[in-house]
C-alpha cells in the first residue's frame, strides 16, 4: 500500500496537477510545467480515461462497481493523510460510510441514509471509547465519520445521476464539463492570472482562471448539451450552459475543500498512485462537489 502514500508539500514537481491544480498563478503568468511533467500526465490521462469511459457506458453494477472503488481508495488516502499527521483516523470507519452511501444510492427507498448514520455515530463512537487512548482520539472518530460521508456522500451522486433516464448524457455533461473548466481555468490562469483567489489556502488560484474556468464550462457544457439534445432529446444547449456555469462556480469549492485539507497536514499530495496527477482523492476533489449540484439540477428539470 506504500503507492497511497500522500506527498509531503515539497516533494513534487510543480505544474498542472490536474482538476486541483485549476487557477494557477502567483501574481504574475506561470511558465508551462517542463515536458516530462506533462508527457507523465498525459499518459496516465489516456490510460483512464478510457477505464472511465467504459464504466460509465456500461452504467448499472459495472459503474457502481468503479465509483465504490474509486471511493474506497480516496477513503483510503484521506485516513493515510490524517495518520501522518497523528489523528488516529479509523480506514474502516470511513470505507462504512462510503459504503452506507452507496448502498443509499442503490436503493433509495430502503431509507438506509438516515437509519445507517445514526447506527455509524453511535458504533464508531463506542469504538473510539473502548479502545481510548491518551491524544486525539475525539479529532480522529471525527474526522473518520466525516471523511466517509463526504467522501461515500457525495461521490455516491454520480450513480444517482447514472440511473436518471438520460443518466449517461447527465454523467457525460458533468464529466466533460468540469474538465473543460479546469482546462479553461488552467490555461487562462497561466497567461493572464495575477489576482489572488484564496491566497491562504492556494495562492496559486487567480480570480482570472476563474473566467477561464467559465468560460471552459460555458462552452463545454453548450456544445455537449446540445450533442445530447440532437441525439436523444436530452438536456438541450441552454441547459448544458447552465450545466456549465454551475460546474465553473462549485468545482473550485470542492478543489479548496480538499486544498484546506492538505494544507492542514502538510501535503502536497493525498497520495501517488496516478503519476503526475498524485491520489484519487486529488482528481475528485471538484467532482465530488459537482456530482450532487448536477443531479440536483436534472431533478429541478423534472428527470
């Protein structure tokens, strides 16, 4: 398990890190990472992007199949990053939430959500104080429950989405749409960015990228609403815009939330396993975020 391991800030190489590394620039434009940076990225992209590709065309079990995965591993780098830094996180205590969101997911009338939880708060306290010891341990049953509800909570979405009628043009729109945002926002940020975003949790982000940010999501979600629409009546441009615009504005919410994280234990990191683009807790971050904001608005739209 030692490719997990989350990167110690300064351990890395700089350079576009993928969806959290959105907005960069440092009060001046940035200078493109070196080639062998991108030529790395680049190939672990076209690697998975095809994996993803396929999960969620097949939808149904194969995609619940990759997001648990997908979960459970992001699960597992948050408990490392947390241990590191000597809050003693529980892996299984976490991997149950993910799973209890989940199982919400799948079947939503079981009403597993509400009763699961309070079972989850009541057994992983006990757990923490029966094997009590002197430090954190009140820090570390926090943030375990925590870690699994975000986590399982929120990325659970992308197969609530998936099981909507049109799920798999729903799953595209939010997919692309926040790549192209982060693109956008990438690509401005490094030639024009010089307004500090969030200078104390990632002075790298500008006010700039966000535009580009915008921009990208605007142009990504028109063009693939509008494919969806022509092909099976679905979505439309005018909703892939909205799709677009919302994706542009809660996508670096949840690239900070997971900044503020990382910046809390000292990591650059939440871990190594994709090279170039560092954990999968890394290449989530805004998804997470994204996935509830997009299903919600497919519901709003009568789906």
């Amino acid at each position: 398990m030692a490719r997990f391991r989350p990167r110690r800030i300064g351990e890395g190489v700089g350079g576009l890190r993928g969806a959290g590394a959105s907005f960069r620039g440092r009060g001046a434009p940035l200078a493109a990472a070196g080639p062998p940076v991108l030529r790395t990225r680049i190939r672990s992209a076209l690697v998975l992007a095809p994996v993803v590709g396929l999960a969620v065309w097949a939808g149904g079990w194969p995609f619940l199949a990759f997001m648990v995965v997908a979960a459970g591993v992001a699960g597992h780098e948050f408990v490392r990053m947390w241990r590191g830094r000597g809050y003693p996180t529980s892996a299984g205590i976490v991997l149950a939430g993910v799973a209890l969101a989940f199982g919400d997911a799948v079947w939503p009338a079981g009403d597993l959500l509400r009763v699961g939880l309070a079972a989850l708060l009541i057994a992983s306290a006990a757990w923490y104080v029966f094997r009590y010891r002197p430090g954190t341990p009140a820090v570390g049953w926090a943030l375990s429950v925590t870690g699994g509800v975000y986590i399982g909570g929120l990325m659970s979405y992308f197969v609530r989405l998936r099981a909507l009628p049109d799920g798999l043009a729903w799953v595209a729109l939010a997919l692309l749409t926040t790549w192209a945002s982060d693109t956008g926002a990438y690509l401005l940020g490094r030639a024009i960015g010089r307004h500090r975003l969030c200078p104390q949790l990632s002075p790298g982000k500008t006010c700039e990228g966000l535009g580009g940010g915008l921009i990208g999501g605007l142009l990504a979600g028109g063009v693939i609403g509008a494919l969806a629409g022509h092909w099976s009546g679905a979505i439309g441009w005018s909703n892939g815009l909205a799709v677009g615009a919302l994706v542009a504005i809660v996508a670096p919410i949840g690239d900070l939330i997971v900044s503020m994280m990382k910046r809390e234990v000292g990591v650059k990191d939440s871990g190594n396993l994709i090279p170039g683009h560092g954990g999968v807790l890394d290449r989530t971050d805004s998804l997470m975020t994204v996935a509830p904001v997009v299903y919600c608005f497919a519901m709003w739209l009568g789906q």
